[in-house]
C-alpha cells in the first residue's frame, strides 16, 4: 500500500514508501494464501522490510528514474537518433535536467530479432560517449553500462560508469562477474529467456512468476560468490525479454514479489510492445501515456528504480503520484 491510512504495526517495504500488514504466499500449482506480515518467517521478513543500501550514489528511499540512452542504429524505440556523439551528450544533459537520476547507455539493442553486435563495435559505441558525458556532466551523474559482454563493461568502467546492467544476469559472458566485482561496481540482473533473435519466438514458462524469481534468486547467488554484495544487486524481471502479453501481465501484477529477494528492484518497461498491444499504439513513440500508466503501478509496488525512455514525463508524474498519495 502507498497511502496515508496506514495502521498501527504495518510494516515498511524495503525501508521505502509502501506498508504492508499482509503478503500472498504463492505455491507452484497454483495455490495462493493470504498470510499476517508478523507470520512470515523472520528471514524471509527482513528481506521484504530492511531498507535498501545506496548504489551508485542513490538512495533507495524514493523512486528512481533511470534515463534510457542508446546509441545504436537500431533500437526498437529511439535507434539512430542519438549514437552521433554530439547528439548523445546532448541528450544525456537533457535527461539530466529533465530528472534523470541515472543514466543507461547501451550500444547493443536488445529488441526482438535484433543483430549481435561485434565486442569492439560495441565498445567503440558506448566508452568514447560516457568519457564524453564525464567531461561535461562531472563524476555526480550516475552512468549504467547496459552491456552481457565483459570487456564491453570494463571498457565503460574505466571509461567512468558506475553501474553493470546485464540484461543476461552474467549468463551470456562467464567473465561478468568478476570484471563486476574487481571494479567493485554494483550491478542490474535482469532475466531474459532466450537470445534476443529469438526470445519471442514462443516462450514458455511453467509459473512465469516463480520461474522468473527463481532465476534471479540463483543469479544473486553467483553474483555473491564472485563477490558482489547482495545490497549492491539490482534486480529485473525483464518485462518484454521472452514473455508474451500473458507472461508480463502476470509479472506486473505481482511485482511485489521480487522484494522477498533483499534487493533493489528495477522495472523497465517503457514504450514495450505490450503497451502497443494493449492501447492500440503500434508506434514506440506513441506509447508514453501507457509506459506512465506502468510506471505508477511499479510505484505503487515499491519499485525503486524506473527505466524510461520519457524521464520529464515520468518525473511529473511520479512527483504528483508521490504528494497525492
């Protein structure tokens, strides 16, 4: 819940802004039992209500809006409009000012059916435009490498990103992990089914939900023996990434479920064809009423990080859900 009514011995989500007095237990088979919050066991209680560390120099205690910039030929929404460097820094300033509180640049679409892309293609895509932005923005400006290849990463690191957002959870490149951890960078693990040739060609899931927790319980895990702590473990259920219309509703209604997992939770669904499907609006360009309508309900599910291709918009509309509610 987000709203001023809260009772006596609510507890607190994630140490954010939602309360809660009750949780569903969800089975596999299809069993679902509403439960108090004060019978949860303790373990799995303190991993629903503690607060959030700092990563990359956010606090968690709000929601955060991540600015999508890709420079690439070919994204699904915006390819092609901004991998000149000039038209990139350019709008990595407007982010900014429009409420970005992070910046995601990637050089490699990860669309349905798009092209792998050559690692030094890649990195001579993304590394020259994050130096680009540290020179006229100055270190304050938190940067995301959106990148599953190793050397692409440690060529952003070094570059000056802050962040690893591997939308294959370190499964694509097995030296992930520890290029991760040895620049004691936090990271985004985000579950995706398949390649993105061929993700939504016909996925399948036994419970999408619990398949999906699962994967990222087991991706923590590999990312805690590389030596990434838990609290600097993003994690993303990868809205879009080989799920169908049925599959990402059924995530999106049940979002909350991801805190049990004691890390920051990003939603990143902004301008997916879902939307289009949904409200008619075949155009990515045309889905921003849509992609806020999802925003506010990963608010109101205790989201803590937003990954938005319209950051003003977003930044409105967050700002006035927040002091209504």
């Amino acid at each position: 819940m987000i709203d001023g009514c809260r009772p006596k011995g609510a507890h607190t989500l994630a140490g954010g802004w939602c309360w809660f007095t009750h949780a569903e237990r969800i089975e596999r088979g299809g069993g679902r039992t509403l439960v108090q919050a004060d019978d949860i066991p303790q373990v799995a209680l303190h991993r629903l209500t503690a607060p959030r560390a700092v990563i990359a120099g956010m606090s968690m205690d709000a929601p955060r809006i991540m600015g999508i910039l890709n420079v690439t030929p070919d994204s699904f929404s915006d390819g092609g409009l901004f991998n000149a460097p000039d038209a990139a820094v350019a709008q990595a300033h407007s982010m900014v000012v429009d409420g970005a509180d992070i910046l995601d640049i990637g050089g490699e679409s990860s669309r349905p059916g798009a092209d792998f892309v050559d690692v030094d293609e890649e990195i001579q895509r993304t590394a020259p435009i994050i130096k680009a932005i540290r020179a006229t923005r100055g270190p304050q400006v938190p940067i995301s490498i959106d990148t599953r290849k190793a050397a692409v990463a440690k060529a952003a690191l070094v570059a000056g990103a802050n962040l690893v957002n591997d939308v294959a959870a370190f499964t694509f490149d097995a030296d992930m992990a520890e290029v991760t951890a040895n620049a004691g960078a936090p990271c985004c693990l985000m579950h995706a089914q398949g390649d993105p040739a061929t993700m939504q060609d016909d996925p399948q899931y036994d419970d999408v939900v619990l398949d999906v927790y699962d994967f990222l319980q087991a991706r923590i895990q590999t990312a805690e023996v590389a030596g990434i702590r838990r609290d600097q473990i993003i994690v993303d259920p990868g809205i879009g990434f080989g799920k169908s219309l049925e599959h990402n509703l059924a995530l999106l209604k049940n979002l909350s479920i991801f805190h049990g997992l004691g890390c920051a939770v990003l939603l990143g669904a902004s301008r997916k064809r879902f939307i289009g499907t949904l409200a008619n609006a075949p155009e990515a360009s045309d889905r921003m009423p849509g992609s806020l309508a999802v925003a506010l309900h990963g608010v109101r599910q205790g989201m803590q990080i937003l990954r938005v291709h319209d950051t003003l918009a977003t930044r409105q509309a967050i700002s006035l859900h927040m002091a209504v509610n």
